[in-house]
C-alpha cells in the first residue's frame, strides 16, 4: 500500500468515527468501533486524531454496573460556531449556533428599509459580532457563516437583483459576511432558506419535495426537490412575484390599505367578521395562485406557508386549500411554517452548517479553508 492510500484509508476510518460520534452521542470505545465498522485498535487511532484536533472528548463514564467502567467519548459541537444571518428591509436577525446546529444566542436591530446598503451592513455586522461576543468564551471559533437576504442571489452569494433593498443590487454579501470573520461566507435568498429550515427541524422535517412559500413583506418562494434546495441557474427559481399571471399580491400592502396588521385581520376573521373573512379568502386565493405554478410542475409532497401570514393558521390555510384544490389535479398538502419570521435565519444556520459538515467528513482537508475569507 503506498503512502497515499494509507492517508486516504486514514481519512476514511477517522470520517466513519466522527460521524458515529455525531448520530449517537456518548459511546465507549468498542460501541464506536462497531458503530463505524472498523476494529478497535484503528477506532482508537481514529479517535485519538480526533481528541487532539479538538472534536472528541472523553466524558464521566457511566453508572451502575460492576467492575471497572468502560471509557466513554462525546463530540464536541463547541469546538467551532457558525452564524446565520436574516438581513432584511425592515429587521436584522443575527443567530449563533454550535456545531450541532443548537442555537446559543441571538441578536434582533429593526431598521429603516429606505438604510443604505453600507450602513445597513455596518449594521448587521455589528448584531452578528454583538451576538457572538455576547457567548463569551464559549463560543470557540467561527467555522462559517451565511445570510439570508431578498431578491435574486446566484450561487456565488452576489446579489444579482434587488429592489426592496436600497443599493443591495450587485453587492457580493457572502464575501462581506465572511470577512467578518475571517472564515468562508454564503448567502442566498430568503425564501430559499427559509425552506432549508423547515426540511431540517421544521414541518417538512420528514418530506423531500417542498414548496415553500414566504408571505408579507418579502414574498418569494423556495423549492427543495429530493431533499436539496433548487435555486436554478441563475438563482432565480421561484421569483414568481415577476410572473403577472400569477396575481401575486404584497400582503403587507394589502393589510397596510386596510389599516389592520395581520394579528388584527385573523382574529376579526376567527370572530367571524364577513370583511375579514373576505380579505382572508383574497389573501388566500393569491397565496395558491402563486404556489399552484410550482405545484403543477413538481408535483411537491407538502407546501409550507410562512412569513407574516402564516399566522392565520386555520382560517388562511383552510381557504387556501381549497383555492389549490380548484387549480391543481392532485394538491398536496399545506402546512404552517414551524419557525415563523425566524425561518430564514435558521436557514442561513443550516446552509452554514451543510459547509462545515462537508469539511468535518474530510478532517485532514478542512483545518485550513475554514479560516479563509472567501
């Protein structure tokens, strides 16, 4: 066997160990072993590596039992951080996760959508830096970090269109975001990762093909298909509001002509009020007129509403279902959003996380690039 297929073999066998770690919490050495497939002096070998890059750690044995207790081993999701970010017209989300995906800390600034895009970076640096600072020492490193952000985003994190945002047209966000840091930045479009979160923890944890549909102020659709996100070509998938045939209406403008905000309009709906039940059923026949052009071409398992309506629960989603009944053969069924407004951040958490996993799996290979800017 040459040199290089011993290191490859090497990367093979401490990737199988790390990833027993992360699906099946603390485990002894010889439960690894089996886990991964491997015997236990090259576990031990595997896991070593692992200890000393800081990803393992040996945890308090278990009780109970007799004789002496086995060693047992835990990954170690502080090790490293990832931050997501929702840079909006109207409120910056800043999220710090660890390495498992748990949020440790947030930090929320309402802005004025008429910011220029400097000052509204200046900004969201300062709630992302506010939000990490705010861990303490806990919070290790940085690994990545990824915003969400309206309008078209192409696949290498440069805004290519947007026209709620002033200035944001043209502006390479994932590089400024990971610049911040000093790590590897991403970006991409709010509705897109607004779907990646709710395929992750949300209500379409356990379906693959989702249509997700981001209502209010920002208004967009995301589209995964076999469980990966599809932003098309350009990253344009889903820009339906460009679409006239679709009818798409603003419903922030929509409830703004009516001098109710959404909380407001559901609850005189539940009452029961003939006006707010109407606005309710427009709302809602526009909300399937865009999604039933996805549905028709890809026939998705489940679609997910968010934003600002989707808390109209019951009353929109019922009128809904029954407007995509009427526009399309089969409807799939339709679902709040788990995570409301905090969708989109949860999101750029994920799509932060997808980058450090893939290093992870390949330890010897993701040391470096994780401390490089993009």
């Amino acid at each position: 066997m040459t040199t290089h297929d011993t290191a490859l073999l090497r990367r093979l066998n401490t990737r199988a160990i790390l990833h027993a770690l992360r699906r099946g919490g603390p485990q002894t050495l010889s439960g690894l072993a089996r886990a991964a497939g491997l015997s236990r002096q090259t576990a031990e070998v595997a896991l070593a590596d692992l200890t000393a890059r800081g990803l393992a750690r040996e945890v308090a044995p278990a009780e109970g039992g007799t004789g002496r207790p086995a060693r047992r081993f835990a990954f170690r999701a502080e090790a490293g951080h990832v931050v997501g970010l929702d840079v909006g017209p109207r409120r910056i989300l800043a999220m710090l996760a660890d390495l498992n995906g748990d949020v440790i800390g947030e930090h929320r600034l309402d802005t004025d959508e008429h910011l220029p895009a400097a000052e509204r970076l200046t900004l969201a640096e300062q709630a992302a830096t506010a939000c990490v600072e705010a861990a303490g020492p806990a919070r290790g490193d940085v690994w990545a970090a990824t915003a969400g952000t309206s309008g078209v985003v192409d696949r290498s994190g440069r805004v290519s269109v947007s026209t709620l945002i002033p200035g944001w047209t043209g502006l390479d966000l994932a590089a400024q975001v990971g610049r911040w840091f000093g790590c590897p930045g991403f970006a991409a479009n709010d509705a897109n990762l607004a779907a990646v979160a709710e395929h992750w923890r949300g209500s379409a944890r356990h379906v693959d093909d989702v249509v997700y549909v981001l209502t209010g102020y920002r208004s967009g659709h995301g589209l995964l298909l076999d469980g990966r996100l599809r932003t098309g070509r350009t990253g344009s998938a889903g820009e339906l509001g460009r679409l006239p045939l679709t009818g798409w209406e603003d419903a922030s403008a929509v409830l703004a002509g009516t001098g109710r905000d959404a909380d407001e309009l559901f609850q005189a709906a539940r009452a029961g009020e003939a006006q707010a039940l109407a606005l309710v059923d427009r709302l809602a026949r526009g909300l399937a007129r865009g999604a039933s052009v996805l549905v028709v071409a890809v026939d998705p398992e489940l679609v997910v509403v968010g934003g600002v309506l989707a808390r109209g629960g019951g009353v929109l989603l019922e009128r809904m279902r029954a407007h995509l009944a009427d526009m399309c053969l089969n409807p799939p069924e339709i679902a709040p959003s788990t995570f409301g407004e905090e969708s989109i951040a949860y999101g750029a958490v994920r799509m932060a996380l997808d980058h450090v996993d893939q290093e992870l799996m390949d330890p010897y290979e993701g040391t470096a690039s994780r401390r490089r800017t993009r």
